[in-house]
C-alpha cells in the first residue's frame, strides 16, 4: 500500500474498558517514532462510566485538526457506540475492528462500506494473567498503522505502573494479529525536533505561569478542570498557591482579591461559570483591578453538552459585562498558541488593569498533541505600580489612562476600590463629570493598546479570505493547503478591543471573505460586521457543536463559491 502522510484511527468502548488509555499510550509511541500526532476524545453525559471514544490522527506534519474520514475504527464493545457515529465517520476504504464476542459493529458504521475484521481482543487477553483487552487493541492499531512495536513498548513503559509485562504481552499479542491483517503504511517520519506531547489546558496553565501568575482560584467545571488540576502542583513548585472555592463566585472574588494585593491572578471555568462571573469581572473593569479568566468553552446552553465543544461563548465574552466595561479578549489559534496566548493575556491585564478572557475551547483544552515546542519569548508586560507619595491617586487622569497601583499597606497610598464609580482619588462619586472622566479613562488605556503583529495569524495571499478564530483555525489551513489556490488566512488572537484598521490592511485587494465559526448563530460574524469593514462578498459557514470542522468541507466551499464568482 503507498504511504500517507496521515493515518486517523478511533479506539471506542464503555465506561472501563480503557479506551482513553490505551488512546493516550498510541499517541505517545508515535511521538517516540518521529510522528506529530492529535488525540481528541468524545464520551456521553455521563459524570461517570458511559460510552467513549479516543480520535487520534497521526501525521508526518503538524496539525490541529480531525481529518476527514477515520481509516480505522477499533471498539472494545459496541455498548452505545452508535451514539457517535456523526464523530466517527468512515469511507469504503476504513476498517473497522471488534470483537465478535461483543456482536456484530452497528449497521450505522457498516453502511459506510467499510471491512469489519473480527478480531477476538477479550479472548486474546484471556491467554495471558492480568492483560486487558484495551491493550491487544492498542497493539492492533499500531500494527495497521505501521508504527514499530518498540515504540508502542517504550510508550506502554512510560505509561504503565502496573501490570506492565501483562500489558505488554496483550499488545504484542495484538500487534502480531495486525500482520495478517491488510493496513495502512504512514510515510516516514519527518527529521526530529524539540517537541511536546501537551494538552491544550496544560498548554493554557504554562502559559499563565509563564506570564506571572502565581495565585489561581477555582471551582472545577467541564472542560477546564484539568487546567486546574495542572496548575496546582505546577504553582507550588514556583511559590504560588491554587485554591478551591466552594463556587465560582468565590474563585473570582478570592482572584481579584489577591490581584488587589499585588499578585498576578487567575481563574478557569467554563461558560456557566463565567456567567456566574460576569458581575465580580465588572467590579474589576471599575476598581482597575487585572485578573485572567481562562474560559474552555463547551455546548451550551445551560448545561448544553459539558463534554462537546463550541465557539458559543463568544457573545458573553464580548459583551456580557453590564455597562460600559472596556477589557481583554484573547483566543489562541493552536494548541500549542494556548501557551503564548494565555502568558500574553496575563501580560495585558497586569500592563493595562483590566479583566482579560482567555477563549479556549473544550476541542483544545482536552485534545493531546505532538507539538513542536513553541518559541517562547520573554514578555515585559508588568504593572505599573505606585511608590508612596503624599496625595497619591489611585485613579489619576493620565494620557494613557493608566494610573500607578499600589499594594495595600504601603505608606501614603490608602485608597477605596471597589464598584462605586469615584474621582481620581478614589472617594465614590455620583458627579456626572467624575463618571465620564472616569469612563473615558477606562477606555482610553484599552483602546490605546499596540498589539503588534500578536493580534491575529495571518497567512496566504489570494482575493479571497477566510476569517476564523480559535480552533476552527486548524481544519482552515489544512484546507488552505489542499486548495492550492490563492487564498488568505486571518485567525484573529485578539478579540478585544477590535483593531479595524489591521484588518483593513489586512484584507487589502480582498474581493471575497468567507467566515468560518462553530456556533449556531453567527455570533462572530456579527461581531465583524459591528466593528469592521468587511470588503466584497462575504459568506458564512457555521454550525454549533459538537462536531468540529473538517478540511474538506471547507476547501469544498471555498471551490464551490470560486466556481460560481
């Protein structure tokens, strides 16, 4: 068979059956063969147990996204996997893999025109004391995608505390039963480089460390709470401490409150709880106290889908605040750009004192990739802090609109934050005059930011442009790359404050722009068309979560929009 550049592969089954951890060990051995790789996983509602599905792709180039068919589909057992059948779809070519002890593969997946091969995966595991049956998969998909079984052994070693010879033979059991059987051939690998086998939260948590955080309170919530769990021995390790609160309430007060007292702050949810934060994230625009909210977004509304991901967060982030309430909104654009993009937005909220959100999503933060390390620089966005001074005020009218923050106890510098509109000096004032100048201030240090080249990934050249955020951008430069046409790439970094002359110029000789986005109502289209000029033609395509975009379908809609111009 030629090889391919990418092989993708889905391991399914119910609650216990091991399917993420076998899912997480493939993806290690081929980080340990020279291969970038992405494991995105899906399961139900369920707070425990219930149906899963670990979604892996392995490539000789780095990628962000699903590919648009899966080559092999592996199950455990067939308990309900059928549910997934819209995130798993295959093509006459896949292969699909069970075992005949569990039954027949679900005429949904059949019906695709893929080969089902019997493979007897708890039978196999039986033949040996202490094996599983995960782990004679695990085995099977490397052998049909061509990774070596010393890979597949060294990643069962640095994974494995426990019945690691057991699981070892189960996998070469696997393995062996994979060479009778006709598979895929991925070309080699590419040269090697530093690389990291990371999360998009753990992305996220260095990210903040890196940009000074040093205090975190949080209440756990799906996707985000792994961001926490990270960042709690990470923090000790640099003298800083994670907190958790009984509430979300709590977690942002208790990050205002230490931001007020001199460090660096942060909390990370998910939408319900940012909604639950909205009212403490406006005393922080009023009191000009800066705190970074990491927000993992996930289907809404409500409770929606805790464990599927969408871009539907976008509106609250924006505009939620109730007021006037000038702040930072930051998306990355990879999961690697979830650690520049988080130190950077920590950076800004410390520089300027205001709020900043972090829009992540349940796709990146819960997705492992192989990554090449990312360029890390050193950013010098620190706070502008007050020295004691007689007739210190804390909010002085400067042309910048930033003012020296004290820290509580230094002499001199006493002042009232807190959500009252004030004068300079802090004293809470009603004055008409005093809440203007006050406002005008607030808006004028955001407005004034030079974000440099940071504010959006741009890439390609063409008369048409796709505009995109966060990780739609992935499936869009994969089809950018298909297309071989000209065709622009502008992934906004920074959503507010909105910087319309860059994308002017950015969009220069531009006569088409197709925007990509992964909600149900176009919110970040009409977020665009409310703060940009947007040349020529302009289309949508969006649809909410779960299932993310694929590559082909947006190159499909960038040919079938050309051919009809």
């Amino acid at each position: 068979m030629k090889p391919t550049p990418s092989v993708s592969v889905a391991l399914a089954g119910s609650g216990g059956a091991g399917v993420m951890t076998a899912g997480n060990m493939l993806l290690e051995a081929a980080a340990l063969a020279g291969y970038y790789g992405l494991m995105t996983r899906t399961s139900g509602p369920q707070i425990r147990g219930g149906e899963a599905a670990a979604m892996l792709r392995v490539a000789t180039f780095p990628t962000d996204g699903q590919d648009d068919r899966f080559q092999v589909l592996a199950a455990i057992d067939w308990q309900n996997v059928g549910r997934f059948a819209a995130e798993l779809p295959l093509a006459p070519g896949s292969i699909i893999v069970g075992d005949p002890a569990q039954g027949e593969p679900p005429e949904v997946f059949t019906r695709s025109g893929a080969r089902y091969l019997p493979v007897p995966l708890k039978q196999l595991a039986g033949q040996l004391a202490g094996a599983w049956p995960n782990m004679v998969a695990l085995g099977v998909l490397a052998g049909l995608i061509g990774l070596s079984f010393e890979s597949v052994e060294a990643a069962a070693k640095k994974a494995m505390k426990k019945g690691l010879e057991a699981g070892i033979a189960a996998a070469r059991l696997g393995f062996s039963q994979a060479s009778s059987l006709e598979g895929f051939s991925l070309e080699k690998p590419p040269s090697s480089s530093a690389r990291w086998l990371i999360t998009g939260n753990e992305a996220a948590g260095y990210g903040a460390l890196r940009g000074g955080v040093r205090f975190v309170a949080a209440y756990p919530i799906t996707p985000a709470t792994e961001l926490l769990e990270w960042l709690a021995p990470a923090l000790a390790k640099v003298g800083g401490t994670l907190v958790q609160a009984e509430d979300e309430l709590a977690s942002i007060n208790m990050a205002l409150g230490a931001s007020y007292g001199g460090v660096p702050s942060l909390t990370a949810t998910s939408g319900p709880g940012l909604a639950l934060m909205i009212e403490a994230l406006g005393l922080g625009v009023a009191a000009e106290v800066p705190v970074v909210v990491v927000d993992v977004m996930r289907t809404g509304p409500s409770t929606g889908i805790a464990t599927k991901s969408e871009q539907a967060d976008l509106n609250i982030a924006l505009y939620g605040m109730h007021g006037d309430a000038p702040h930072i909104v930051v998306a990355p654009n990879s999961l690697a750009d979830c650690v520049a993009a988080t130190a950077w937005a920590v950076g800004l909220a410390e520089s300027l004192q205001v709020p900043a959100i972090v829009l992540s999503d349940q796709y990146f933060g819960q997705a492992r990739a192989v990554v090449d390390a990312p360029v890390l620089e050193k950013q010098s966005l620190e706070r502008l802090k007050a020295e004691g001074a007689e007739g210190y005020k804390r909010y002085a009218l400067t042309e910048s609109g930033i003012s020296p923050m004290a820290i509580p106890g230094t002499r001199g510098t006493a002042y009232t934050a807190d959500g009252l509109e004030h004068n300079e000096g802090g004293t809470p004032s009603s004055q008409t005059a005093d809440h203007l100048a006050q406002m005008d201030k607030r808006a004028r240090k955001v407005s004034q930011l030079d974000p440099g080249d940071a504010w959006a990934s741009i890439e390609g050249e063409g008369e048409t442009a796709v505009l995109t955020f966060g990780s739609c951008t992935g499936p869009v430069r994969e089809a950018m790359a298909r297309n071989g046409k000209g065709v622009k790439l502008v992934s906004l970094r920074l959503l507010s404050p909105a910087q319309p002359e860059r994308l002017r110029k950015a969009l220069e000789g531009v006569k088409r722009v197709l925007v990509v986005e992964q909600n149900h109502s176009g919110q970040f289209l009409r977020y665009l068309r409310s703060e940009y000029q947007l040349p020529g033609e302009v289309r949508s395509l969006r649809r909410p979560g779960p299932l993310p975009f694929r590559p082909e379908e947006v190159r499909q809609e960038l040919l079938n929009w050309e051919e009809t111009a």
